[in-house]
C-alpha cells in the first residue's frame, strides 16, 4: 500500500468515527499537540495532530444543525487534551500550603482545562459554519481557531498561555515573523501550515492538486526560516554603554514558612547573594548600575520597614539603582489597618529613596483576587496568595525613569504574556523588564514556558527583555529574543550582563495587531467565496 493510500485509510477512519472513539481521538490528538510548546518545542508533531483536527471537523457534517454542536464538542476534548498536560504545573501552586489547598487541585488541573477547551470548541464550530469540501477548509479551521484563540487571550481577563502561534518560536529564525505580525498572526500561520496535509486525502477529483497546500506550507516555513536568518544576521546585539545588570535569583521555595518571621533570613539572603562575586574579576554589585530582585521579594511591606530600607543603600554603592517587586500597602491614615495592598515594583537608589513606583494591572484570578470577591469569601474560599480582599490593581502601566540607563517598562508575572499590554506605540521604553515568581510551580514545564513568552515580546516589539524569577528562569533576552545570559530552574546565583540596546520600533510595534487582522479577515472572505462558489455551482435537482 503507498504512504498516500494509507494516509487516505487514516483519514477515512478519523472522518467515519462516532461516539468515545471520536472524542478519544481529538484527546490524544490535543494532548500531543502540547508537545509543541516549551520546553519540548517538538513543533514538527503538528503536522500529524493538525491534520487530525481537520477530518474531526469533516466527519461532523453528518450531524444536526449543518454538524455544528458535533464539532464543538469533538474541539473540547481536543482542547481538554492540549490544556491538561501543557498547565499541569498549575496544580503545585496549591501544594505550597497543603492543608487548606490541596483539595483544590484536581479542580485546578482539570477544572481550568476544562473551561480553556470551550475556547476550541466555540473555534471548531465556527469553522464548521465556514467549511468547504476542498483546500481552503484549511483556511477555515486557521481563521476560526486565530478567533477563539484571540478570545481566550481577552474574554474575563484573558489567559492566552500556550496560543497555539507559539509552536512557530522554535528555532529563533521562525520566531522572527512575530515582528511583522505578532503572536496572532503566528496563530494563523501555525494552524494554516500543519493542518495542511490533511487535503492530501481529498478524493480522486481533486488528488491532483491535493500536493499544492502542503507544499505552499512548507515553502511559507522556507521563507519564514530565511527571512528569520537575514534579520538576524544583519542585527547583532549591541549593549547600552555603563549599563551593567545584576540579576539575583534567591531560589527561595514558595512555601508557608514564606512570612513576616522570615524577615531576618530573607534579607540576609538577598543582600549576601547579591554581593557575591561572580568570577576572578568580580567586585559583587559594585560592578553592577542596575541591581534586579524578583518578584514580591519581601514577606513585608518594604517601605514601613525602615531597618530593610538601610541595608539596602548599605549596599547599593553611588550611582546603583535597585529594581525589586515588593507588596506595597494603600496610602492609608496614620493607624488604619492595611487588609489589602498592591503588587509593586520599585526602584531605589544608593540613598534608600524611592525614585518610581509602579503597580500590577493584570492580577491573576483566584491567585491575587477572586471573582465576585465579597461573595467567596463569606463562603469561606480565599485566593492562593490569602490578601483578604484581593490585591489591587494599579491604574496605567508607563515607562519608569532610571538614572544613567534608557527608561523602562516593568512587568510583573505573567503581564508578560499579554502581546497588547505590553510598550505603548506613543511612549516607547528602551527595555522591559519582568520580575516574577514562578516558584508556586516547582520544577516543572510552567516557567519554560513563561519564558518562551516573554522572549516574543522582545521580538514583537523590538526591545530587550529582562527577566528577574524566584527560582527561574532569569535571563537577559536581546531585542531579537536571542538569550544573552540566563540562571536555570531550580539555581541560585547572580546573573550580570550588560543591557540590550533597542531596535528601531518592528512593524508589530507600530501596527499592532493590524496586520493579523487583515490577513484573518482576507482568509476568511477568500473562504466564504470559495463555499458560495461550490454551492453555485453545485447541480439543482430535478425534483
């Protein structure tokens, strides 16, 4: 039998399932798929999954309502197949403080994956009401799930972690579309080119230009993978001058013991590493301008805790700046007691002064505030990080001033998976930097991943990025994402580097999501004329 009769066999049998066979096909389809993101990058697996969805969608016509609900629910088993083992990591956030969260966890691990997979579900069934019996079906699924896939990144806050234009980031020469086009356009590339061997079953009518998809895909990787290599060959990484950055990443374990009788060891800990000579030449942060702590360092209130504020300009030498996450409470009246606060960067300089602030916009649900907050608490739920009442969120994200360095755009946590949070086109930063906690999430696949988002937003919008993690993974990434210097999971240390320079602003920065919109919007009228052409044309009946 040859490769293309046996493909044609497959195909067949995926169209022809019904029942638990189907939804344990798109299952195990979904959760290979998840093989495509970090740290596995295993991206060629799509053309086999993709595919895979395409008969799913093709064998639904048989069903009610033109196989609409059928398609749906075959895209929420795919989707609950991609989501549980890509955000398993999930679940070691409620084994930090085990006896009040631990029976939270299967609702975590599969409860969020469950709610994320009506996202392909609704991406499914929008291709069913668009799909064609020929190639451009495949331009159908590419236009649908971009769709569902932009609205899980928006709808309640959005969580795009893992959006399916992130298979095309590896190897670095892919990822440079994202300038152009940004991480939605990636979407659409991503699921146009792996799902199109899936016409190469097409009947015998249509056998003959069934090759014409996949070869246009492959030549779209082609030009993808040379447009990526010329821009990278022609922009090598230049630094800032006297721009010297110190990265401290303490490997603190996110645990119960993580609290106010922690101050001492905390401090300690974060003063003695962040001097600590590095090599042969090093004088510890007398080398550095720039000194970077995590996220949330302190298990208190940095500013109301003046003793922390003196060792820290003990040891920032003249002319070193300090940016560090901290908690940072309301301004209140003298003797108010503080019940909730704000997720916070600061930066200090050498005399203990605060030079900016800035607080957290995009709180995480259930992690930093619960939906309908008042409510679930009187019912006795409090969110993992137990700020009665929630954390509050800051009111406008802006470039913060720092001295003898370009101005800087702070992220914390996971603002930096947000494409259109990011620099603003009317105050452009001259970097990024995000200071997070991924030691909620152990050993595990969640910060790989975090990085491997935070690494496209230096390529969307042409600015280095600088990340400052707990436990990892920190690293300084050049405006064209190549990692200029990097601490691993799990490691404690000090990481210096020089800062970045800038590139000119990329056409994703300046355009924003235009040019993905526009690419969407043609595929989609280039669909809906090719399926009222076929209807067209279609013969009428004598009856």
């Amino acid at each position: 039998m040859k490769p293309t009769d046996k493909l044609r066999a497959a195909g067949l049998a995926i169209i022809l399932s019904w029942g638990w066979k189907r939804a344990a096909i798109a299952l195990v389809a979904g959760a290979l798929s998840s093989f495509a993101m970090a740290p596995f990058s295993a991206w060629p697996v799509l053309f086999v999954t993709f595919p895979v969805m395409v008969w799913l969608i093709d064998g639904a016509g048989g069903g009610r309502l033109r196989g609409v609900p059928a398609a749906a629910m075959v895209g929420w088993w795919f989707g609950l197949g991609y989501f549980v083992p890509g955000l398993y990591w999930i679940g070691y956030a409620f084994l930090v403080d085990a006896p009040t969260f631990a029976w939270l966890m299967p609702f975590a691990v599969l409860g969020l994956p469950a709610y994320l997979a009506l996202f392909p579900a609704f991406g499914f069934a929008l291709a069913r009401l668009i799909w064609t019996k020929d190639a451009s079906r495949v331009l159908a699924l590419a236009v649908s799930l971009t769709t569902s896939e932009w609205l899980r990144g928006h709808v309640l806050t959005g969580f795009p972690w893992n959006a399916l234009g992130y298979a095309l980031t590896e190897p670095l020469a892919l990822a440079q579309t994202a300038s152009l086009i940004g991480l939605w356009g990636l979407t659409f590339l991503s699921v146009a080119i792996f799902a199109s061997p899936a016409v190469l079953i097409d009947g015998s009518s249509r056998q003959r230009k069934a090759w014409i998809a996949p070869a246009m895909a492959l030549l779209l990787l082609v030009a993808m993978v040379i447009f990526g290599g010329v821009r990278l060959s022609l922009q090598p990484t230049t630094m800032v001058a006297n721009a010297k950055l110190r990265i401290m990443q303490p490997n603190l374990q996110q645990d119960v013991r993580f609290n106010y009788a922690a101050k001492p060891e905390v401090m300690k800990k974060y003063l003695t590493l962040s001097d600590r000579a590095s090599g042969p030449q090093s004088t510890g942060v007398r080398d550095a301008s720039i000194l970077i702590w995590p996220e949330s360092a302190f298990p208190f209130f940095l500013t109301r805790e003046a003793d922390a504020i003196a060792q820290i300009a003990d040891l920032l030498p003249e002319g070193t700046v300090l940016i560090t996450g901290s908690v940072r409470a309301p301004d209140l009246p003298p003797g108010t007691k503080v019940t909730r606060a704000y997720n916070s960067i600061y930066i200090i300089d050498h005399d203990g002064s605060v030079l900016s602030i800035y607080d957290k916009l995009h709180l995480v649900p259930f992690g930093e505030y619960l939906p309908f907050q008042n409510w679930m608490e009187k019912l006795g739920f409090v969110q993992l990080t137990k700020v009665q009442g929630g954390f509050i969120a800051g009111t406008r994200r802006r470039p913060l001033e720092i001295p003898n360095a370009p101005r800087v755009l702070p992220l914390i946590c996971y603002e930096a998976i947000f494409p259109e949070d990011v620099a603003s086109r009317d105050d452009r930063p001259g970097w990024m930097v995000n200071l997070t906690n991924d030691g909620w999430f152990g050993i595990s696949t969640g910060p790989y991943q975090h990085l491997q988002q935070a690494r496209l937003r230096a390529i969307e919008q042409g600015l280095p990025v600088v990340r400052a993690a707990n436990t990892g993974i920190s690293a300084v990434i050049d405006p064209l994402g190549r990692i200029v210097a990097r601490l691993g999971l799990g490691v404690e240390g000090v990481l210096d580097s020089s800062l970045p320079s800038a590139i000119a602003p990329t056409i994703y920065a300046r355009s924003g999501d235009i040019p993905a919109a526009i690419i969407v919007a043609a595929a989609l009228l280039f669909v809906v004329r090719r399926s009222g052409a076929k209807r067209t044309s279609s013969p009428k009946s004598n009856g």
